[in-house]
C-alpha cells in the first residue's frame, strides 16, 4: 500500500483541540431550576435551624436565671432540631447529585462550543470528592467552564475575565465547610455551660451557609443562562 507524503493526517496533531465527545449541546436549565429548588429548601430549613437556636438560647438563659419554663420546651427543641438536621442532610445530598449533573453537562457543552478544556467532564465533578484538590480544583472547573461558556463565539476562552461571583461563591463554600468541622468538634462536648459556644458557632456557620447558597444559586443560573445564550450563536468559527 503507497503512502501518500501530501495526504492529511488521519489523527489530530493537538490533543488539547476539544472534541465534541458529549453527543452534542443540552441546556443546563432544567438542572439549575432543580439546584435552585432544592437550594431554597434547604436555606428555609437553615433559617428554621436558627430560630430553633435563638429560641433555645433563650431558654436556656431564663432557666439559669431561675425563671420558671416548660419542661416540654427543651424535648420540643431536640425534636425540632433532629428533625432539621435530618432534613438538611437529604437535602444536601440532593444538591450534591445535582451538582454532580452539572459539571459534567456544563463541560461537555463548553467542549460542544469548540472552547479548550483541559479538566475533563468526569474529573469536573469528580474533585469535588478528592481530599486536598477539592480545596482549588471544583473552582477551576467551574471558572474554566465559565470562560468557555462565553456568549460571544469569536472571544478566546483565556481572555474572559472571570466575575467577582465566583471567588465569592467559592471562598463561602469553603468558609462553611470549615465553621461545619469547628461545630462538629464543639459538638463532641456535651456539658451545659458548653451550650453558648456551640449555639453562637452554629450561627455563624448557618450565616455562611445561607451566603454560599445563594451564590451557588447564582452561579449555576448564570452559567445555564450563558450557555444558552451562547448556543444560540454556535460553536466558535
């Protein structure tokens, strides 16, 4: 068989030309409307979680004052709160399969408008659940889809200056993490006078809770939106 030195090459010479290998463009909204259900549940139960707080602080105070309370007050607190944290947790849970809906699509689309991705779709999701690459990882993927999410076709990907959205959107989730680990490590302490503390660091930890909920809303709505806009366009020339 002759070779022909003037053919073009049956393989691509760069291998960090994107490829569309996720069967084409799917709107991110319907999951970001789902993301963004969930989310307001869960941030109406973190404002229940703190009034629960409030109310047993309260308590507490008027009952170390000697004043005279409902004994069924402090059961009805406990059951409220283990109602609220069971409920939290199905509902983050939910969030995190969303999540893991999310990336995936966004990067596969961002690879659909022809925009150099070099985290994979998998690994967009997949740094989430990775110790230590899960602290700067996920927001690179993120930024990375945003940046080749633009509306504009003719912009280079590296050129898109990225939102203050973003950090913020990050540097909460993680804020809240870490005020989580201090709570759980408060928690392990049972005794009375300890109560306070634990109340005050939950509500901090709710207060960034709530923050980086409704910047994750944002930036899963805006990235839908800028997808969509930008499929409307088409794949860049």
């Amino acid at each position: 068989m002759s070779f022909n030195p003037y053919s073009p090459p049956t393989a691509a010479l760069d291998p960090g030309v994107p490829s569309d290998s996720g069967g084409g463009f799917k709107s991110l909204t319907p999951i970001a409307k789902a993301i963004t259900i969930v989310m307001a549940i869960d941030l109406g139960a973190e404002l229940l979680s703190d009034w629960n707080t409030i109310y047993a602080m309260d308590l507490i105070g008027r009952i170390n004052a000697g004043q005279p309370y409902d004994g069924s007050a402090l059961t009805a607190i406990d059951v409220r709160s283990k109602a609220i944290n069971v409920l939290g947790y199905a509902l983050r849970i939910a969030s995190i399969v969303l999540f893991c809906f999310f990336m995936p699509r966004a990067n596969r689309n961002a690879r659909w408008f022809r925009s150099p991705m070099w985290i994979t779709p998998g690994w967009a999701a997949g740094y989430f659940f990775i110790p230590v690459l899960s602290f700067w990882k996920p927001y690179q993927a993120m930024k990375e889809i945003w940046r080749g999410s633009d509306p504009d076709p003719t912009v280079l990907p590296f050129t898109v200056r990225v939102p203050a959205l973003l950090p913020l959107w990050w540097a909460f989730w993680l804020a809240h993490g870490v005020a989580g680990r201090v709570l759980e490590y408060l928690n392990k302490t049972t005794a009375p006078e300890a109560f306070p503390t634990r109340a005050w660091v939950d509500l901090a930890r709710s207060l960034l809770t709530i923050v980086a909920i409704l910047l994750a809303i944002a930036v899963v709505r805006a990235v839908a939106r800028r997808q969509d806009e930008r499929y409307v366009r088409g794949p860049a020339p």
